[in-house]
C-alpha cells in the first residue's frame, strides 16, 4: 500500500532540481572524464594550511560554540580590510555579512528583496543556483542575452523602456558561469547608472573574480552605485567545503539579511569562519596560493580550447577564458548537444548541455565545459573522445 501523505506548499509546484546536480549523478563514473561539474580542483586547496588552521581554531573552546548571525567579528574585519582594497573605498564591517557560501547570500536576498510576482532580470544563460533561488521566491524571470562584452545592456534598455521594473538585476560579472564571458568596464558603469535611474537593485554575483589569467578582472560594479550587493566566496580560492561566503550590501540591507539568517540557521560556524580569516589574513601566503591556482587553470583553459579548436575547426565557436573555470562552446554545424551526451557518455567524457542554463534563448546546440579538474593531456583525451562521440570530425 502507499502512503498517501498531506500535501506540500504550492511555492514547490513547478520547482524542479537542478538538471546538472542530476547530470552529475549520471557522470560520477570512474572511467568518464568530467567536464560537466563546475567544481574546483581538490588537489589544490590548501588542506595543510586548512588542518593547521582548524588546529589552531579548537585550541580556543569558543570556537565549539555558536557566534553572531552577520559572522564571526574577526573575519569580517579581514573581509572589510580586504573589500575595501577590491572597491576603492573604506568598507565598514556593518557593510559585511558572511553567509554559509554565497548561494545562501542570494537565497537570503531572494527573500529581503522579493515579493511574490517581482521581476527579477537574470542573464540568458544563467548561473542556474540563481534561477532557482528567483523561482522559488515566486519571482517573474525575464532574461537578457550574453555577448563576448557580458550582459546586453541594450536589451536590458529596450526592456526598462517598454515599461518593465524590475526589482533586481542579477549578473556573474566575472568569468561568467556558463557564458566565460566578462562583463566589460563601460557596461558596469551604465549598468550601476540603469540601477539609480530606475531604481533597482544589481546583485553582483562574484565567485571568480579573483581567478583571473593575464590581466585582473575589471573594477566590480558595485565601485559605480550604492544599489549594488556584491557577493564574493572562498570556495574558488579555498575551498567550498568552508561554506564561506560573504556580501557587501548597505546596513539596512544585511539587518534585514540577519532577521532571515536568525531563521534559517541560527549562525554560520565559527571554526570554518576562523579558519576563513586566518588563511584571508595571511596576503603573502594567499596571493602565491592564489597565483598558482591561477596558473594552473590558465594552463589548463588553453589545453581545452586548443584542443577544441584543433578538433573541431570551424564547427565550433568557443570562449577563449580570460579567468574562472568555464569554456563554452556553440556548434555551428547543427550538432544537438543534449541529443550527443548519450554517445558522448559512451565514449567517456561528460559535459553540460547549453539548454540545462536557457531561460528563454535556444541553446540547443551550445554546451558548457569545466577545465578545472583534469591535466592537459586528460583534457585533450576528453576532446578525442567526444571528437569520436560527434562523428562528424
Ligand atoms: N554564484 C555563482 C555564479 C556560482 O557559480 C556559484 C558556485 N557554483 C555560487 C554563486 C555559489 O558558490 P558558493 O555557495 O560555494 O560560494
């Protein structure tokens, strides 16, 4: 017999998981190279620096307990300090509020800046962590195409002109996640000013600012109007495993954000958060760590795209990744990218459809692909076989 059980609340009809958490599911598989996971590479996260830092954390019994909702104080003097070298200007700690990784931060904004119906302008494709934080506030979603510059501010234009008010405007301003794409210094300008002109806020959604190649990523958007909330992590420097995220948003802002905190969970963890700051702190030992990183995935994006273009020709047009940790790649032969993941899984290589990050725009023939997590000549083995997976090449 099976259970029947009370109903759920309607906020969950038409919420659906994540299709690249189920798509990882599906590529776990030992002999399958993974290019679909955007996660960062394990083996350069600093566990020693980690484990001495937790050490040095459980030597004070304090760390055992609970601390305040905004953040273990330390650390978000040390973020202060370090935002304020990142925006020009003297951050106040009031300005900081750490949160259990910065998804958390746009699960909390959701509900400080949302009622239900809003309008929340995203960009097509979309970070889909976003989209499904937007969708479950019961938000209107209306997306803007990226180009190789960012977000299209004359799309956003035409949209603010014909009426629409949004109440947030969510972009990945570096080193776009899926996109690759940055968003360029004269469209965050006229972007802040969009913002105070009709008054909306932009969330700046900025995980991999810091994981730059050549050249460090332009000034971030929220140098250019108080209406910007900016989000950064520790994740992609680090490791996700701090869960420690962080925002700069006005005092009202993240007192609202703490009323919200307070129900969600209390506090973040003051042993991860002091582990956080101690690393943070440490600027000599962070910017060779950071460097290297940088290195390696620089290394490693010119590894796929080479390979790509090497292989495909011009079947393919790709990002050329100036930072993060994504490539993405449009066929220009037709080439359904969801129709070849079976055979691409076959021959062993995952990657991410274009269509599982579309709002509105076809992305049928796109598709995103991490270089994090595998060496040159495994990259390059990955491009063979999805090479062989398409046939045409
Ligand atoms: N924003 C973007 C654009 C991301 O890609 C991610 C991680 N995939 C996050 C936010 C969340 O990262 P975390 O919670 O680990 O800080």
């Amino acid at each position: 017999m099976s259970a029947t059980f009370p109903p759920l609340a309607r906020r969950l009809d038409g919420l659906q998981s994540s299709a690249i958490r189920d798509l990882l599911k599906l590529t776990s598989r030992a002999d399958i190279i993974g290019l679909a996971g955007g996660l960062p590479d394990a083996e350069l996260m600093p566990r020693d620096r980690i484990a001495a830092a937790a050490d040095a954390a459980l030597s004070d019994r304090s760390r055992l307990q609970y601390t305040e909702s905004p953040g273990w104080g330390p650390l978000r003097e040390v973020l202060a300090v370090r935002e304020s070298g990142r925006l020009g200007r003297a951050v106040a700690v009031e300005e900081i509020f750490v949160t259990h990784g910065s998804q958390q931060a746009l699960s909390l904004l959701s509900e400080v800046l949302l009622d239900p119906g809003a309008l929340v302008i995203v960009e097509d494709p979309a970070y889909v962590g976003a989209l499904q934080v937007f969708r479950a506030a019961g938000a209107r979603i209306v997306a803007v195409p990226l180009d190789s510059e960012g977000m299209r501010l004359d799309a956003l234009r035409t949209l603010l002109e014909a009426g629409e008010r949004p109440a947030v405007v969510h972009t990945v301003s570096n080193f776009h996640n899926p996109g690759g794409v940055t968003l360029a210094p004269q469209r965050r300008r006229e972007l802040a000013n969009l913002a105070e002109r009709y008054g909306f806020w932009i969330i700046e959604d900025d995980p991999y600012g810091e994981l730059w190649f050549e050249r460090p990523s332009p000034a971030p958007v929220a140098t250019y109007s108080p209406n910007v909330i900016r989000l950064s992590s520790a994740s992609k420097i680090l490791a996700p495993t701090l869960r420690a995220g962080w925002m700069i948003a006005p005092a009202p802002v993240c007192r609202a954000v703490e009323l919200l905190k307070q129900g969600a969970d209390l506090c973040g963890s003051a042993l991860t958060q002091q582990i956080t700051a101690e690393l943070l702190a440490d600027t000599d030992w962070l910017a060779g760590h950071v460097d290297t990183v940088r290195e390696v995935y620089g290394a490693r994006a010119g590894a796929l795209v080479g390979a790509m273009r090497a292989r495909f020709g011009d079947r393919i047009v790709s990002t050329d990744p100036a930072g993060g940790m994504f490539v993405w790649v449009d066929f220009t032969d037709g080439t359904d990218t969801a129709a070849l993941l079976p055979r691409a899984l076959d021959a062993g290589v995952a990657y991410v459809p274009g269509n599982a990050f579309a709002v509105s725009t076809d992305y049928t023939r796109s598709m995103r692909l991490c270089f994090t997590t595998s060496d040159a000549a495994t990259l390059t083995e990955a491009v063979d076989r999805l090479a062989k997976a398409h046939g045409g090449v």
